[in-house]
C-alpha cells in the first residue's frame, strides 16, 4: 500500500505545482482561466495516477498468482506424500512427487503394479490435482 500513498503525494506534488505555474502565467487574464487550467491539470493528472495505479496493481496481481501457485504447487506435493506416507506397505522413501501447476509427476520405484496404482490414486485424490503423471517402475524385490 505504500506504493498508492507514493503515486498520492506525487499526483498532489503535481497538482500544485501545476496550480502555481497557472497562476504565474504572465498577461492578462482573471482568476477564472487560471481556476479552469488547474481544474483541467487536475484532471489529467488524476487519470495519469489512475492510470499507473492500474499498472501497478496489475502487476501486483501477476506476481502474487505467480507465487500463488508455487504455494499451491508446494501444499499439494506435501498432501500427496502424506498421503502415501499413510498408506501401510507403501515403501514411500522410494517414491518421489513433484508438482507443476496442479500436474503432479510420480517418480522412483515401486514393489507391484497395485501399488503404483495405489500411490496414482491417492495423489489422483488430493485437492488441487489436475493430473497424475505415474512414471514410477515396478521392480521385484528379490
């Protein structure tokens, strides 16, 4: 918010002094005309601050969405291996979760087919999850 307050004082720096340049004009003129330009710088100065202001806000917005979904990103990989944390006879130690705006991608190994249907499941389950990208392998354990 201190950026608005900033873009404030200037827009008021900029009315007056604006205002004092209307009034130091040289020749004739009444205190109409110099009311009238200061009405009209007002105003063009309010619609250029506006005008930053969105520019500023806008860009605000971009980079807290951006950062948004990092965290997003972030709180669903940590749902998914608590998930499968959870799950009694999942070795979860060899199983990775990445997540990429809302895709999550399993990677490492696995003891069967069941249990990597398992894990896609429970991260197929969590709020959030757009997609499941199961690459986890099935090895043996011999």
């Amino acid at each position: 918010m201190k950026v608005l307050e900033s873009f404030k004082l200037i827009g008021i720096s900029m009315l007056v002094a604006a205002g004092l340049a209307a009034c130091d004009k040289p020749g004739p003129g009444p205190a109409e005309t110099a009311g009238q330009k200061i009405d009209q710088t007002a105003v063009a100065a309010g619609d250029k601050i506006g005008e930053t202001v969105d520019k500023v806000g806008d860009k605000l917005g971009e980079q807290s969405d951006k950062a948004g979904v990092v965290i997003d990103d972030a709180e669903i990989t940590a749902k998914v291996k608590a998930a499968v944390f959870a799950e009694p006879g999942l070795k979860t130690l060899q199983i990775g979760v990445d997540t990429v705006k809302g895709v999550v991608t399993l990677s490492g190994s696995v003891d069967s087919q069941a249990s990597s249907d398992r894990v896609k499941g429970l991260a197929g389950a969590v709020a959030g999850v757009s997609a499941v990208e199961n690459q986890l392998e099935i090895k043996s354990g011999k």
